[in-house]
C-alpha cells in the first residue's frame, strides 16, 4: 500500500496501444484549443495554439514520440489519484461517518446489540413479516 509499488503496478498495467495514445492525442489537443480559447486575447493564446499544433501533428506523423508524454502523464494522473482516493476516504470518514456516530452516540441510540445474555436460548431476532409475496407478482 506504498506510493511507489502501487504506480509501478499501475504503470504496468498501462496499456500503450495506438488507440489510446490517439485519444491521449486527442484529450490534449482539445485541452489545448480550450486554453487558447479561454486566454485568446492575450500572448498565452499563441503558446496553447502552438502546443495544439504540435499535438496534431505529432499526432498525425509521429505517434511513437508521443508514447513517453503519455507514460510521464499517466504516471502523473496515479500519484494523484493515489493521494485523492486517500484524502476523499479521509473525508467522508471523518465529515460524515463519525458526525454520525457522535449523534447517535449522544442520542444513547444503539444499532447492535452487543450485550451478551448467559440465559439466552438463541440470539436470533425474529422478524414479524407482514408482506403480501401475491401482491409483488
């Protein structure tokens, strides 16, 4: 459960087929139409517009040369991943589970029964069901 093992192990995993080097192509080019889109006024435009230029036509001509960027990336969108997935479980544990047991801590309300009964015969709960299974068909 290591940083390092889990992106190695992703990375191996990685497939590096034509199709998904174009669609890593194609993710970029759009990426970089959109900058240029957003900053078109300004001298940033020309730098998207030229980085969009060189993804198409690497895209088109050179494709192998592009297999290295998209193992860099890749390996990149891991470690985040692998620190997001972490920091999300992180957060909903400690913003929603445990408010919820502090609640029902403090309401006195207990979800299992955890006492034990020597003179019990069984600790099975019977359930009374009243469900028409004639009326579901």
């Amino acid at each position: 459960m290591s940083l390092i093992n889990d992106v190695r192990e992703e990375l191996q995993q990685l497939e590096l087929s034509r199709k998904r080097i174009n669609g890593f192509i194609l993710v970029m080019l759009a990426a970089s139409a959109f900058g240029w889109y957003i900053w078109q006024p300004e001298q940033v435009a020309y730098i998207f517009a030229g980085i969009a230029g060189l993804y198409f036509i690497m895209g088109l001509f050179f494709n192998t040369i592009i297999k290295p960027f998209y193992f860099l990336w890749m390996g990149l969108a891991f470690v985040l991943g692998w620190f997001m997935s972490r920091i999300l479980l992180a957060l909903i544990y400690y913003l929603i589970l445990t408010p919820i047991g502090l609640i029902l801590k403090l309401s006195g309300k207990a979800l299992l029964e955890k006492s034990f009964n020597k003179d019990a015969d069984s600790y099975w709960i019977r359930k009374n069901n009243n469900i028409d299974h004639n009326k579901m068909s």
